[in-house]
C-alpha cells in the first residue's frame, strides 16, 4: 500500500469515499451517489476540489485508490456536521468495502496528521455516529469528544 498526497484528480475518488461514509451503516436506505453529491450539507465537503486549504491522501494498492482521507475548512455559515471554528479543518474518510479492517484507515488518518501539522493546522474536527465503529478508531488515535452534534453523533476534535 502507497500512502500520497491527493490530487485534484482524485476529486471522483473522493466523492466516492463520501458516499460511504454517508452510507456506513447496512441498518439504513442507501443513499445514491447523485443524491449525496446534489445535498449542499453533504456534498459541501468534496464540491470543486481540491479548494484553497483542502488536504488529503489517498491509500493507493497496484495503482488503484483502496482509501482516502481529506480535509477541508468550512465556515461557519456554511458548517460541516463536525464544525468548530473556521480555522479547524474538518475530516472526511472512507475505505472501499472490500478494504476494511486491514489498517488502511488508521494509516490514512495518520498520514493526513503528519501532513496537516506540516501545513500548520493545529486542530481537525469531525463528526461520527455513536454507533459508527469508527468512534473507537478516532478516540484509539487521540481525537476527543468536545460535544454532541445530534442525538444520534458526537463531534471530535484532535489537537496536533
Ligand atoms: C471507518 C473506516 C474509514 C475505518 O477504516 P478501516 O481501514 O476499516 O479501519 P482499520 O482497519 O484501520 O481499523 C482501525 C480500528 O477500527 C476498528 N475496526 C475496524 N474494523 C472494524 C469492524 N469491522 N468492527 C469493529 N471495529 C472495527 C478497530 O478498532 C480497529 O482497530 P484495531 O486495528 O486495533 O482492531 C472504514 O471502515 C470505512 O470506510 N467505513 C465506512 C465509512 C465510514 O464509516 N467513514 C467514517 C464516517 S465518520
């Protein structure tokens, strides 16, 4: 597995990556791809990117992207789910069903880290479902619970 910077051409890579997260639990209706990228409070975070300030890295196996994970600020009349502060980048990740469970997430997570605190960025956000294992992957990496996004998710914060 090659862990790289993404580039703009990942954009539909991207996309894909958060039509997963979108649809991580088997429990609800699938969301179509058209439809999370059409809804301004999900598609907000791959639109036109890369964006000034995005970040991302892409798990790439034989050449073909298996994962990635991103970053991208967002302000605060126009938040992300795990919103903060303007200057607190938020985090999106997915890895390919076929993928998981084999570490790619948690060297995805900390490949961005690195990259991110070269960059400067001193804190990232994110918002999880309580019921989403990946909870457990983002306390075991350090992130903290700061608040309740909904009933049903918890906003996380990491400080670099
Ligand atoms: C969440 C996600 C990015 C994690 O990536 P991954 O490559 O599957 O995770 P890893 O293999 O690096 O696992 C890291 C930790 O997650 C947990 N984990 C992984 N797979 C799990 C599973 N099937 N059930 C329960 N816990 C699991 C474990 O705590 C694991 O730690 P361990 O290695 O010490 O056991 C990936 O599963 C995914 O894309 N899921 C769907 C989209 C999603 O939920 N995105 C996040 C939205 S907030």
């Amino acid at each position: 597995m090659i862990l790289r910077e993404a580039t703009p051409s990942d954009g539909d890579f991207l996309a894909d990556m958060l039509v997963a997260a979108v649809n991580w639990s088997s429990e609800w209706k699938r969301k179509s791809r058209r439809r999370v990228l059409a809804a301004p409070d999900t598609g907000h975070y791959v639109a036109d990117w890369p964006r000034g300030g995005d970040l991302g890295v892409v798990a790439d196996v034989d050449g073909e992207a298996v994962g990635a994970a991103w970053l991208r600020f967002f302000s605060a009349e126009d938040p992300g789910y795990g919103f903060v502060a303007a200057d607190v980048p938020e985090l999106t990740i997915g890895v390919a069903a076929a993928w998981r469970g084999r570490g790619v997430g948690r060297a995805l997570l900390r490949a961005l880290e690195g990259r991110a605190r070269e960059a400067g960025v001193r804190r990232i956000s994110l918002s999880v479902e309580r019921k989403n294992f990946a909870q457990r992957l983002y306390l075991a990496e350090g992130y903290e619970m700061v608040g309740a996004g909904s009933a049903q998710s918890d906003t996380m914060v990491k400080v670099l």
